[in-house]
C-alpha cells in the first residue's frame, strides 16, 4: 500500500478529540508550543462542553509551512482518545482523513477497514507506561514524532512543562512521550504515511500566544493597574493573564463578590486615578449594566472588556457568538456616547486594548473591547507584537481651589481631577449635577450637561479606527466584518481567488466610521459575514447609514466559521 | 455662624426639617474636624437616599454613586489610593438590601474605610415602603399588613463574620456618635457604624423617643475584644446596644495584602508602566 500523503499546500489540520479530563487542553499546549519552536506555523483553537469531566472535546491544531490564523472544517490527521470522540468529529472524516488510534479500541464492532486508520493502540501503549492518564502525552509524542520534531527537544519540553510533578510523574510522561514518538517513526518507516509539509526556521523565534494574552498585553501596555471582576467563560482567561502578571506590573487584582462589585470598584478605581479593567461575558455584563449609565453619568473613564458567549441568560457557556454588540451598544439607561473596539487579530487586540485605556480617559467614556470565546481560545504564531512605541497617556489635571469637575467647556471635555492630586475638591454624582457635581434639579442646567456629554461623541467621530479593506480597490463584491472572523474570512477570501471580492474588516464599531457607506456603495453585492442570528451588525449599519446591505450571512450554532464554510456561502452569492 | 473647614455654605438641603439626618451631619463633620484631615484627603462615597446625600453638604471630594453600589466604589478609591480616608455612607435599604452582597463581602475583605449606615428602618426617599431594618408588623402602603420579613441585624452578622470594627450610635446624641465616628475613622479596617436615626415623615413607629428608649450604651466594663459576648448582646433582643461593640485589631485589611504596596505607597496615579519589562513579557511568548 503506497503512504496516505497528508496535507494540502503544506498545511496539515491535526484534530484530537476526547473527553474532557483525558487532557486534551495539555496536548494542545504541548503540541503548539514544540511544533511552533520546531519552525512550524501553527493556529490552535479548541471546542469544548461546559463540563470538567466527560462529554468530547477538540482541538485543532493547523501546522503549516506558512501562516495559518484560521480554522478549516478539513481533518488531515485525527486522533480520537475513545469512540465517543470518532462519533463527535464523524461528520468530518473524509475517504483521506488519516486516524491514529488503536483500532480495536476505536472500532470494538470492527469497521476500522472503512476508515483510513493507522493502528497506534494510545489507550494500550498509555497503560504501559502506568495508566490511561498518560495517554495525552503518548498522543503528543505521536505528532511530535509524525512531524519530525527533535527527540531530545520533545523529551526536554516534555520534562520541563510536567516540572511541577513528582519526579515519577516526570520520568512516566517522558516515557509516554517517547513511545509515541517511535511509534509515529516506524509507521512512517514502514512507509504507511507521509507529510507533505516543510519547518521553516523563521518561525521558530515567532511569538505565540492566544486573544486572552492579546488582549492582556494590550491592557498593561495601557497603563493597567487595576482589576476587578467576577469569573465568568469566557472572559476569566484575561483575569487569569493580569493575576499571573499582576505581581510584576503593579497591577491591583481583586475578584469581586459579583459584576455589580466589579464594575462600581472599576469607576471607584478610575475615579481615584487608576486605570481600571473589567473583564466579563453575557450575563455578568447585563449585571454591569446599570454602572455603565453611571460611568456615562459622571463620565468617569472606563474599560470593559466583553468577551461574548451565546446567550440569552446562561446559553452556551463555552461556545462562541457574536451576540452581544446590541448590547453593547445600548447596555445602560439614558443617553450618552461611547467606544466600542472589535479587534480581529492578535495585533488588533494589543494595539486596540491599549488604545482603549488612552480614549476612555481621553474622553471621559467607557471604552468597550468586544471578543469572543474563539477569540480568548485561539492562538497563532506572529513575528513580533511591537509594544515599543507604546504609551500610557494619562489626562488627569492637578486641582486648584476653583476646580470644578463639570465645568461647561467648549467641546464638552471638563479637565478630570481626582481626589487628593492638587488643592480642589473633586465631586461626582450619578444625580444630574452641577458644575461642581453636586445634585441638582436645575431644568436649564440639565440641558446643558445632557448637551456637554453628548458633544463629545463629535470628538469621538473623529477619533475613530477606520475599516480595514482586505483586496483591490475596485471591487464589485464587498464582504463586510467585524471582530474576530477577520483571518476566516480573509482566507476564505484567498481560496475563492477573485479580483473583483474585497472585504472591509471593522475594528471599531461604534461610532461606525464615516468612510462605511462609501465602501458599501462602491459595491454591487454586499455581504456581512457575523456570529449571530439576527444579523446586528447589518442592522447597525442600517440604522446608521441608511444603506442595506444585500446579503446577511449568518452563523449562532456556537462554533465559529471555518474557512471552507465562508468559501461556500459567499460562492453562493456571488 | 463660624465656617469650619468642612461646611459648605449656604446650601439646600434636601432633608426634612427635624429629620436625624441633620444631627448624623453635624457629629461626622465635627468628627472630621477634631481628626484634624483636610477635606482635599477624604472621599465621601455613597449611593442613594436620603442618607446617601450626605456628601453634598460636606465640603470634600464626592462619589455618589449608585443605589447599593458606595461599598465597592469606595473600597476601589481606597485600593487606588491608599493616602485618601474614605467613608461610604448610606441608609439601610441602600446598604443592607440593595448593597448587602457588598456589605457581607468588604467585611471578608476588610479594606480600611469606614461604612457609615444611616438605619431609619424604612425608605425614606422613596416615601415609607419597608426596609431591611423595619420591624415586624410595620405597616407600609406596600407591607399592607405589616411587614413579616425578620429584621436584618446587622451588628450580629458582622460580629459573626469577624468584622474590624463593628459600632452603633444613636443620633440623639451628637457627641458620642461623633467620637464613635473618630474611633471608626481611625481604626484600620473595614468599620461599620450604623446610626439610629428618626425619620419623621415616614417613620411614626421608630420615633426619637422610641429609639431613646429601645437603646442604651455598653457598660464602661463592656469588652469590645470578645467577640461571643459581643455577637451575644447583638443577637439578644431588648434594647439595642450603643457604643463600640466589636473591635478586632489583627485582621490585615486589604490594601496591605495587595502586591503593588508590599514595598511602595505610592498611589496607581503617579506610577508608570515599564514598557520594557512589557517587552520582555511579549518575548517570554518566543520560549516553549
Ligand atoms: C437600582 C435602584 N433601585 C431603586 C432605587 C430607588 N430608591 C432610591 S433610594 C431607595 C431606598 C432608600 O432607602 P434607604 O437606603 O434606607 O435610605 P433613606 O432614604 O431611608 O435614607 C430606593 C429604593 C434606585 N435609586 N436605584
Ligand atoms: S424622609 Fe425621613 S429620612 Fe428622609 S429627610 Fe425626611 S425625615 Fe429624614
Ligand atoms: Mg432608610
């Protein structure tokens, strides 16, 4: 029998599925660590249950002779840990997916005849080495050695990233480790398979990293150093980030008692001069949402990052969506402006969670940064991320004794004291105010602090991230986003292989950039691409433009678009 | 009239005229005047209700916030700024009923301020429904036939939860509700003081006299340090006990226990971050 080849242009899609507790997340990490050091270009995004134990779960892990951002339906190589997990990916498996696994584990009824499977016993070879526990790590040795990784480099990565354990856990997950890696050696000695894919040794310094670092990053490079929230999936990883970190950035991280907490401690935090974050997803931002009309109210500096989940209420904890921009958009009573940052790529997230920080208090605004679970999840390898040029702009004033928090200025914008910094006294309050912030019932005066709060949105408008357009200027069909489908639909873009589609990626959403509707009327076809039902993005641009876009293209099944699906609904349309 | 330091003028206050509120002003600015701490040094936070107007008539910095929410904004300020003293203040439906999640939990947190509850056991601003505090059988247009839900004690949930500092003043008397107020203020940690105060307009039952003569101080023997005594005379019924009811000394409270002050005080505020050490972070993401 000649070598099943595997791959694609030299892009190979790993999937391994299993239940969760089989450590399918520390195959994950293991996995696209080593291969992106071994030269490999990697993209890793899981799919999981709302559960610590049992169900199936998977990973995908793109290996690649160049850069992979995106996920693709394709499995080139799967390797199910038990058959629950053949069932869960069945629709997936194509006449050349290649499974690894034993087989008689994999088809107790028999049937592996029908399936391309390569017959590595996982489950069998793990009990050797002590127990089904190991048997993540003899997977991981499997790929490492399937894709020529160094021996001696899988065994010290092996023993360094098990360091914690005890020293017999150590020796028996190397042991693990190093049976799969053979076992992967003699099937393609024995000529049973091939892979068509090259390690560039460029990459092997890249820098590798998930949306949740990204967006971690982001928020100390802009200034961070508070914050307050409440554990929620999909959120709680950038929580986790700025813990981890905390310690070394002077960063203040308190877990709160609720949202509610969170969020008063974030404008508390602001007001006092820190440079708070909020970190929260679905239900826990609709807690919040009562202190955003605060942080308008008193125009108090805010950032919140908004990691979306499906909903309504509880939904799909684990899944992702692109639901929540409405909520966003309108989160919080009465009227007032605000920020709201879509990043759709890693870069995106650094650079727009730190322009975050610096708007939110240039204006005086909550400034929004909208992701998702796929976007916490996911990670890919990218050059460098350059945080050089970066900086913390801080736009608070020392008091003098005529200091007045709302003085009535210009463009709406009152210089923000705090309290302690300078001889003045610095009040706020969410009653309407005066221009000291002192309650009033003032009907003229109110008209002016509704009209100076509303002015700045014309600042805003003019300080807004423009649409990214992906392709030729002249374009006849324009594929419209935002957010996290950003290297999806931009790969689906290079597979369809046409001049005439371009795509605009937003990265702001409100305020929507004046530029919009000329890119949409340029167009003959428009398309918005969105994680959501209902389409709210197409709606948003509606209302704002007037302009209706042709074709909704719409995803809520909890998972995010692959490449091949966006290819196959834009085709049809075009 | 002389000015103090912390008087604000000829201003409207929107209170009732004979309401205890006034008194409850009057005790906390001349507790922050013999404290001797500039009004540019404190923030007052509160939410919202007739209590929670409180730092409108008192000349230093201001946060009112949300209905519930002076607790968790006031524990940020301080964490933000460890220099400022800060008080949060409100009445009991703002911070035993809508803020009580916040009450219970910056007693396990223990930041150094100081939580001021104004307990006219009812609603005031919102014109005479039921509060936490109401007693059983408090008629209300909306608790037609009485109120039924047990009382919240307050002074025996944070003598049970080990609370810093835990006091109850009656605002009949300026004095000593002032010096409990400097006592509160000066301890470190979280410190409760609830203020039994008249409300005329909506509270006929728990009247200035019937406060007189429910209440009463601790005796000069009473030992604020023992706290099954202590959580004894909250939970026992009969009058309500005056003055310092627990103290706890050895709690560490919150600021202290966060990384960015275990070697420097400097406030959030005049701190930068180190852009290079970010780099180093960014590049550490290289490394397997
Ligand atoms: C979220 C929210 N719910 C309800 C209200 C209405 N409200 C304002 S004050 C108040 C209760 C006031 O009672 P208390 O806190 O005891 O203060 P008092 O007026 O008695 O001093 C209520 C229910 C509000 N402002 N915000
Ligand atoms: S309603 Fe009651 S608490 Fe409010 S000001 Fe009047 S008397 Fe005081
Ligand atoms: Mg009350």
């Amino acid at each position: 029998m000649p070598p099943a080849v595997v791959g694609k242009n030299g892009d190979i899609s790993v999937v391994l599925c299993g239940e969760a507790g089989q450590g399918i997340q520390t195959v994950e990490q293991i996995l696209t660590q080593l291969l992106k050091s071994s030269g490999y270009s990697i993209f890793g995004t899981k799919e999981y249950m709302s559960r610590v134990r049992g169900g199936s779960n998977s990973t995908q892990i793109r290996v690649s002779s160049h850069r992979v951002c995106s996920p693709v339906d394709r499995i080139d190589i799967l390797i199910p840990f038990d058959t629950k997990a053949l069932e869960h990916v069945r629709g997936r498996i194509r006449a050349d997916t290649v499974i690894i696994g034993g087989k008689k584990e994999l088809f107790p009824a028999g049937g592996a005849d029908h399936f391309n499977c390569i017959d590595i016993p996982l489950s069998e070879i793990a009990s050797q080495v002590g127990g089904a526990m190991y048997m993540n790590t003899v997977g991981s040795g499997v790929i490492a050695g399937l894709f020529s990784v160094d021996r001696q480099r899988l065994d010290d990565f092996v023993a360094a990233f098990f360091g914690d354990s005890s020293e017999s856990v150590i020796e028996k997950n190397r042991d693990a480790a190093a049976r799969g890696y053979d076992a992967a050696i003699k099937i393609i000695e024995d000529g049973r398979i091939r892979l068509d894919v090259s390690a560039n040794p460029e990459v092997e310094n890249d820098i590798l990293m998930n949306g949740a670092d990204a967006v971690g990053i982001g928020a100390i490079a802009g200034g961070c150093d508070f914050v307050a929230s409440y554990p929620m999936s999909p959120s709680t990883a950038v929580l986790v980030f700025l813990a981890f970190h905390g310690d070394e950035f002077g960063i203040v991280v308190e877990q709160a008692e609720d949202e509610i907490a969170a969020m008063n401690m974030t404008l508390g935090a602001w007001y006092a001069g820190a440079r708070a974050l909020v970190t929260t997803s679905g239900g826990g931002f609709a807690l919040m949402e009562e202190a955003v009309g605060l942080a308008g109210m008193i125009e108090t500096p805010a950032v919140i990052h908004l990691a979306q989940r499906p909903g309504p209420a509880t939904g799909l904890p684990t899944r992702t969506e692109q639901g929540d921009l409405q909520l966003a958009m309108y989160s919080g009573h009465g009227e007032f402006p605000r920020i709201i940052l879509t990043p759709g790529s890693l870069e995106d997230a650094v650079y727009l969670t730190h322009r975050a920080f610096n708007r939110a208090d240039k204006y005086q605004v909550t400034a929004f940064i909208l992701t998702d679970q796929y976007f916490m999840d996911s990670y890919y390898n990218l050059p460098s991320v350059d945080v050089s040029g970066l900086r913390t702009v801080r736009h608070i004033v020392e008091t003098d004794e005529t200091y007045q928090r709302y003085f009535l200025s210009e463009d709406g914008i009152s210089p923000r004291g705090i309290p302690g910094f300078g001889t003045g006294l610095v009040a706020v309050d969410s009653d309407e105010h005066d221009e000291n912030g002192h309650i009033t019932e003032d009907l003229d005066l109110r008209i002016a602090m509704v009209d100076k709060r509303l002015k700045k949105s014309a600042a805003l408008e003019n300080d807004t991230v423009p649409p990214e357009l992906i392709g030729k200027d002249d374009y006849s069909i324009l594929a419209v986003g935002w957010g996290s489908t950003y290297h999806v639909i931009k790969e689906a873009l290079t597979v369809i292989g046409r001049d005439d589609i371009s795509f605009l990626h937003f990265k702001q959403v409100c305020p929507l950039h004046r530029s919009t509707v000329e890119y949409l009327k340029r167009a003959r076809v428009t398309a918005v691409v969105e994680g959501n039902a209902t389409g709210q993005f197409a709606n948003l641009i509606k209302l704002r433009t007037g302009f209706d876009v042709h074709h909704r293209i719409l995803k809520y099944n909890g998972l995010q678009y692959t490449v091949e699906e966006v290819v196959g609904r834009l085709s049809k349309i075009i | 009239m002389k000015q103090g330091p912390f008087d604000r003028g000829a201003i409207d206050i929107a209170w009732c005229p004979g309401c205890g509120n006034f008194a409850i002003l009057n005790a906390l600015k001349a507790a922050l005047t013999q404290l001797g701490i500039s009004p540019e040094q404190i923030v007052i936070a509160s939410g919202i209700g007739q209590a929670a107007k409180m730092p409108h008539y008192v000349r230093t910095n201001v946060f009112n916030g949300l209905h519930g929410r002076a607790i968790p904004a006031a524990t940020a300020i301080k964490a933000a700024n460890p220099g400022l003293t800060v008080i949060a203040e409100g009445g009991d439906g703002d911070m035993y009923g809508e803020g009580g999640n916040h009450f219970i939990h910056a007693i396990r947190r223990n930041p150094d301020i100081t939580a001021i509850i104004h307990n006219n056991m009812v609603y005031g601003l919102t014109k005479g429904q039921a509060s936490p505090t109401s007693s059983l059988g408090f008629k209300t247009p909306v608790q037609v036939g009485g109120v039924t839900e047990e009382p919240f004690n307050a002074m025996a949930v944070a003598i049970a939860l080990n609370a810093s500092f835990v006091a109850r003043a009656f605002a009949g008397d300026v004095d000593q509700t002032r010096d409990i107020i400097k006592a509160a203020i000066s301890h470190r940690g979280f410190s409760i003081v609830e203020i039994l105060q008249p409300c005329v307009s909506f509270n006929k039952v728990n009247t200035f006299q019937w406060f007189k003569e429910n209440s009463g101080y601790v005796e000069d023997s009473y030992d604020p340090s023992d706290r099954s005594a202590a959580f004894n005379r909250a939970a026992e019924g009969g009058k309500m006990a005056l003055g310092i009811c627990y103290v706890n000394s050895e709690r560490s409270c919150f600021e202290e226990t966060l990384s960015p002050y275990s070697e420097d005080s400097t406030p959030l505020f005049k701190r930068d971050v180190d852009m290079a050490k970010l780099a180093r972070l960014v590049d550490s993401k290289r490394q397997a």
